[in-house]
C-alpha cells in the first residue's frame, strides 16, 4: 500500500517515449517475435488502462503499419483511448488508430463454434430519448439461449459495423432472442446507416 503511494505515474508520453524506442521490432512483427513483443506492450499499455488492448495490421500499406489501441468495447476506458492516441507523436512507420474501426463489406465472425453471417442477423429498435442512444432487439437464425457465443459473435458483428467507439456511445440496452421471421425487424446491415442518423 505504502508503495503503490509513492509510486511514479506512467504517463501517456512515458509509453510513447517506450514505444518509439522500440517501434522498429514493432514495425518488423514476425512469427518468431510477436509473442515476446505483445506481452511487453500489454505490460506497457496496463500501466496506462489494464483495459486497453491493441491490434496491428498484418498489411504494411504505404511503408506504414496501423497500430489501433482499443478499450475492448468498454465505455468506461475510452477517455484512456482518446487521450493515449491524441498525445503519439508523428510515427514515421505507424498510423496510430483510436478504437476499432468499421469494417462496411458483409462479412462472417466465427467465435468458437458459432458461425454467424450478416444475414442471420435482424434488430428492431427503440430510442432512448433520455440517453439519446438506441436500445437493440437483436435477432439471431438458430440461437440458442444457452449458448454464450451466439452473444460474443453478435458483439463482434455489432463492433465491425458501426465501430468501437459507436457501438460504446450510441448503443443501449442490448437483448438477444431467436430470430423467427418478426417482419419489423431490419437487417443488421441497416444499423450503421440508422447510427449515423443519430
């Protein structure tokens, strides 16, 4: 306790400061390295918010690699995102991203043994006029209530969508049901576009 007291903050420049020092092993990520490389940044990252994670593009695209630092899809942690990727310095072989971003082509998500494309899933919606965010009905082909990982699949779809900080910002209550032909409901493939009528 006494030492946690007297304990030097780590602050958004001091990652920076250590990830510019070694932002080349970054840049050169291999099969061999990443491992040992990830762990030092989820180290480094936790002293910041041990609820921020982190992703880089597999692509080098115009000599750069993108680096998104990520909240997980918590709210509570995205002040932590926002400050840490508005204070990186201009990083000659990175583009730092806050939060995971769109992703706008129809896709499938597999989550251990669920497989789920944008066509199994349908939502209805209300407006929360007190929280001006939308509270989701989502409907799912074949789920089963039982089952966690139809929800984990829909979470991921839900993020790839409309984005992180979106899905954080404007998005409510979330129920999940069967998906049995409710004529109201709308394909998820509408819900970015109603996101940005908000």
């Amino acid at each position: 306790m006494i030492r946690n007291f007297f304990k030097k903050s780590f602050s958004e420049r001091d990652f920076w400061t250590w990830f510019e020092k070694h932002s080349e092993e970054y840049f050169h990520l291999d099969e061999n390295n990443y491992e040992r490389l990830f762990n030092k940044l989820d180290l480094q990252l936790s002293k910041i918010n041990g609820d921020l994670v982190f992703e880089f593009s597999a692509d080098i695209q115009n000599g750069r690699r993108e680096f998104i630092i990520s909240a997980d899809g918590l709210a509570s942690a995205f002040p932590d995102v926002i400050r840490l990727t508005e204070s990186a310095p201009q990083l000659a072989q990175f583009h730092i991203i806050a939060f995971r971003q769109r992703k706008d082509e129809e896709h499938e998500i597999r989550y251990n043994e669920v497989n789920l494309k944008t066509e199994d899933i349908f939502f209805t919606y209300e407006r929360d006029e007190r929280t001006i965010q939308l509270d989701l009905i989502i409907y799912i082909k074949e789920y089963i209530e039982e089952n966690d990982d139809f929800i984990g699949a829909a979470f991921i779809m839900i993020d790839s969508l409309i984005g992180e900080y979106d899905a954080g910002t404007k998005l409510g209550e979330i129920e999940f049901k069967a998906y049995r032909g409710e004529k109201e409901a709308k394909p998820i493939m509408a819900l970015p576009e109603l996101i940005d009528s908000l």
